[in-house]
C-alpha cells in the first residue's frame, strides 16, 4: 500500500471489476452493501440506496486502510 489512498482506491477498484467475485475485496464491500441496505431498511432517518452507499463505502475505505 502507498501513502496515497486514490492510488490504492483506483488499484482496488480496477482488481475488483477485473476480477469479480473472486477478488479478496468484493465479498466484504457487498456484504456490508446489504448490511447497509438493511439498516436503511429499518431506520427512518435512513434510506437504502444511502445504506448501500454508506455501508459498501465503509467496507471499501476498511479494506484500504486496515
């Protein structure tokens, strides 16, 4: 990993699209996709798409900076 997280976000991303599913990252980011459409699902001051975003977000920036 660099000390630049765009360049690890961009190296992440491009792997993740390549790759799939079989990617390391992708069945993390997606579980916490759902967990957070979950969430949006059951709190009011939250909507789903906002869940998804906010939940595959954190997961994504938890994988690039450990």
């Amino acid at each position: 990993m660099s000390d630049n997280i765009m360049d690890d976000a961009k190296a992440e991303l491009s792997g993740m699209a390549k790759q799939g599913v079989r990617h390391p990252s992708t069945k993390p980011v997606l579980a916490a996709a759902a967990a957070g459409a979950v969430a949006g699902l059951v709190l009011p001051l939250l909507s789903i798409p906002a869940g998804i975003i906010i939940g595959a977000g954190a997961m994504f920036y938890k994988r690039l900076r450990p």
